[in-house]
C-alpha cells in the first residue's frame, strides 16, 4: 500500500505509430481507463456529457457553501481507489483513519448509555476485532457470542461459489443465529453504507466479499478515508489536470450520440457536430445508457443491463449558527439517521456548523418534499446532538440520487458484464460490471483499469506497471 503521499504522473510512453482509443463517459471509471490508456501511450479522447468530471461524486456550490452531492468514504482495502488518489495526487487531501474507529450512538438507550465504539486493536484477524465486539453496548452478550459465529462462518465462505450471489444475506444471517437486533446494530450498520441495500434485500455473494474483504482480511482493511476537500477538488480538477498532463484531449457538455464500427475496422463516435474515429471505444457510462449505445451483437442478451436494478441515497444537509458536534463523524441506531457527518471545513463554511447525513437505501425517503424530510430530521438530529437543541438552523437542504447505485440484489452477479464485449475493440467500464465489487468508487477504479487493461492486450501493448500496484497490494 502506498504511503498516502503525492506521487509523480508516470513518464509518458512514446507515441511512435500511436493508437487512439475513446472513453465516453467521465466518471471515476472512465478517468480511470483514460489515464491508464494514456499512460501506455494511446492518443485518448475523453468525453463527458455534463459540464465536469466526477460522475456521481462531484460538487456544487450553493452560495458560499462549496457542497459534495454525497457523503463518499472508502477503507483501506480500497487499493485501487487509493491508487487513483496517487495517480491524480490527490490521497493526502482524502487521508485514512490510523486505526478504525467508529461512535455508534443509540438514542433507544438511557443517557450516559447511549455511546458505543467499533475498533479495532493491533492485532491479527479476526483477534483485531474481539476487544470491541466484546464491549459493543448496543448488543447482548449472547447476542455478541453469536456474532463471532457468524463471522467465522462468513470467513469460511467461497467468494468464487456462484450460488452465493442467488441467495440473501438476510436469510443467511437468520440462520445462522443473528437476531434482528444484532442486523440492525452490526451487519446492517456496515452493510447498509456499503451495498445501499439492508440485508435481506442483499446478494449474499456481495456482502460476504464486503466484510471478508473489510473486516476479515486484514486487520487495517475496514481503516475509513473521506476527503477533507470537496469531491470536485479530486474527481474533477486534480482528475482534469492529471488527464490534461497524460495528454487526454477531455471534452465535458459533450454527448455521445451513437458508437458504430467504421470502413477501416476501427470505431466512429458520433456526437454534436463531430464524428472521431478511434481504434478502441469504452463505455463507461450507466448500465442504461450504455445498452442505448451498444451495436447490435455486442453482448449476447443486452437487454440484461435493463434488468440491473438502481438504488437511491438521500443526503440531508444542515447548517447550524454555531458548532454542535465535536466528532467528525459518527453512525446512529433507533433512528432514521444513518451516517452524520462534519462537513464544515471542507465546504469553506466561516462560522458555525454544516452536518451532512447520508442516507442508503433510501426508498421511503427519496420523494418526500423537503419541508417533510425537515420535519422528520431535524427532530431526530436534536434527539442524538444535544448540542443542536439550542441551535439555530441556517439552512436545510437535499441532495437526491435515485439511482445513485445499482442494486445488490441476489441474482445481480450474472447480470453485470466484464469489460470485454463480442465487437473487437469496444469495452465496458463502471462500478455496475462485473468487479467483484458493490457500486463503490473501488469498483469504479477496478473497472477502468480493467477496460484498459483489455484494450491494451487487443492492441499488443504493454500494460504499465504502476496501474496494477494495487493488485499487489490488496
């Protein structure tokens, strides 16, 4: 694992009879599959139909208010997010915890009660764990017993076994004794932020890769980052000044209107006013939006990417006239609040504090109108931070992404398609294909270089050894 600091964009290779490649979409993936291919020498073009870069993880201003749309984090054992980070020298403004440690608040329980702690300890696995599970208030100890059980049952799971992502991780949890108690105040306190789906509504495949790979493979694997900056500072001008550097000619507010194969063997891509050839395409754009540009013969039944469900996650953000919360961060139980955290500094708030929640899962919650999402949050907010009873709120608003993920529902994993298609030289990228992955920026990362990795081989080039670091790593 890199140490966190700044690294140097690799030297450029020499583009001596150069190949070109497109990349349509400029989300995380798609930044991803443009740098490596970049960095292998091809002439690349990037192309995005909004007016920056980022995909789902950008921000807006609102205001003097810099605001992410989102709450994003990632662990330790994101190597290949960590790997974008450097790429784009961008991982010391989006440090790592040292150690994991997470304030569980239970409103449900008597004041002075209310605080528990998961963290971990020096240790091998899963011994890194045992000290916090053992003192976590918000379960009993026969309930904690049977936990450990469970865990090691998780660990001894095949994450190659098929039939894994056919069964629910709900149903499995059930019988193999976890009460529902002990979903809602650990596995769902996890699971919820990391597949935006509670449990019994979770391929039993995704959510064992997330805690084998979280909290069962490592003992810093589950360390939690966050950027300190807002998202668009990374995922848009550090990303456009590394693309910028690497030679990819970037053009945003550009839409793709078809992708087809041209005289020559290679790919036209057509948008306003301008048709670009090139010798690889990648799509790295939503499920939908990639089956409207797919060529006929692409995949064998494309309509699968229609039946990839999407998720929704609501972010609540509030402005309080003074500080109410001393924590950066912290999770909640007996409440419809999930995640808060202190957004204040990395949005250039001068006095105060701003608080955003982040809400997976958010179904019940997605449509409501702001004055009911206020009268049921600020409520809720006051119950857990004492400190906001006597505060005025300054603002109130949200940010809704209805489909802010695809769902992990069981059955998911044979509908997401790896990189390669049946057309030579057009591939796919996104955090919904088949990485292994939940819709994470991990899984954003992975695909692109993926994608990049399947052009390069197409074409006979050499892969760049900084790209697969992170598979070292991990």
């Amino acid at each position: 694992m890199s140490d966190g600091s700044p690294h140097p964009a690799p030297a450029a290779t020499p583009r001596t009879a150069a190949r070109s490649a497109v990349v349509v979409g400029g989300g995380i993936a798609g930044t991803t599959a443009a740098l490596a291919l970049a960095d292998a020498g091809l002439r690349v073009t990037l192309l995005e139909g909004r007016p920056r870069l980022g995909g789902l993880a950008f921000s807006f201003q609102r205001g003097e208010l810099t605001v992410d749309n989102g709450q994003h984090v990632y662990l330790r054992c994101c190597t290949a997010y960590h790997w974008f980070l450097d790429r784009i020298q961008g991982a010391a403004l989006a440090p790592l915890q040292d150690r994991l440690d997470v304030p569980v608040v239970d409103v449900a329980k008597p004041v002075g009660r209310r605080l528990g702690r998961l963290r971990r300890d020096p240790l091998p696995v899963p011994l890194h764990l045992g000290r916090s599970l053992a003192a976590y208030p918000h379960l009993s100890l026969a309930e904690r017993a049977a936990v450990g059980r469970a865990a090691l049952a998780l660990k001894g799971l095949d994450l190659a076994d098929p039939t894994l992502d056919t069964q629910d991780f709900g149903g499995w949890l059930a019988a193999h004794g976890q009460s529902a108690r002990a979903i809602e105040a650990l596995w769902d306190l996890v699971g919820v932020a990391t597949l935006n789906a509670v449990a019994g509504d979770a391929s039993l495949g995704l959510a064992a890769m997330v805690f084998k790979t979280g909290l069962l493979s490592d003992p810093g694997a589950a360390d939690i980052g966050w950027a300190r900056v807002p998202l668009g500072e990374l995922h848009d001008r550090l990303a456009r000044k590394a693309l910028d550097s690497a030679g990819v000619r970037t053009e945003v507010r550009t839409r793709v209107t078809s992708v087809s194969t041209n005289d020559n063997g290679g790919w036209s891509v057509r948008v306003p006013g301008e048709t670009l050839s090139a010798d690889a395409v990648v799509l790295a754009v939503p499920q939908r939006e990639a089956h409207d540009l797919l060529p006929p013969g692409a995949l064998d039944a494309p309509e699968r990417l229609l039946e990839i469900g999407t998720a929704p996650i609501l972010n609540v953000h509030v402005v309080y006239d003074r500080k109410v919360l001393a924590r950066p961060f912290f999770a909640a139980l007996g409440t419809p609040v999930q995640w808060v955290f202190d957004r204040t500094d990395a949005s250039g708030l001068r006095s105060g504090q701003y608080l955003a929640l982040s809400q997976s899962a958010a179904q019940d919650d997605i449509d409501r109108p702001v004055a009911e999402l206020r009268a049921r949050y600020l409520p809720e907010l006051e119950r857990l931070i004492p400190g906001t009873r006597a505060a005025e709120v300054e603002d109130f608003f949200v940010t809704r992404e209805r489909t802010a993920t695809f769902a992990p529902a069981p059955g998911v994993g044979r509908l997401r398609p790896g990189a390669r298609t049946k057309a030579p030289g057009l591939y796919l990228a996104g955090a919904w294909t088949a990485t292994g992955w939940p819709a994470t920026m991990e899984s954003a990362v992975r695909s692109g270089v993926s994608a990049a990795d399947a052009v390069l081989g197409a074409l006979g080039r050499p892969r760049p050894r900084h790209l697969f670091e992170f598979e070292e790593a991990a």
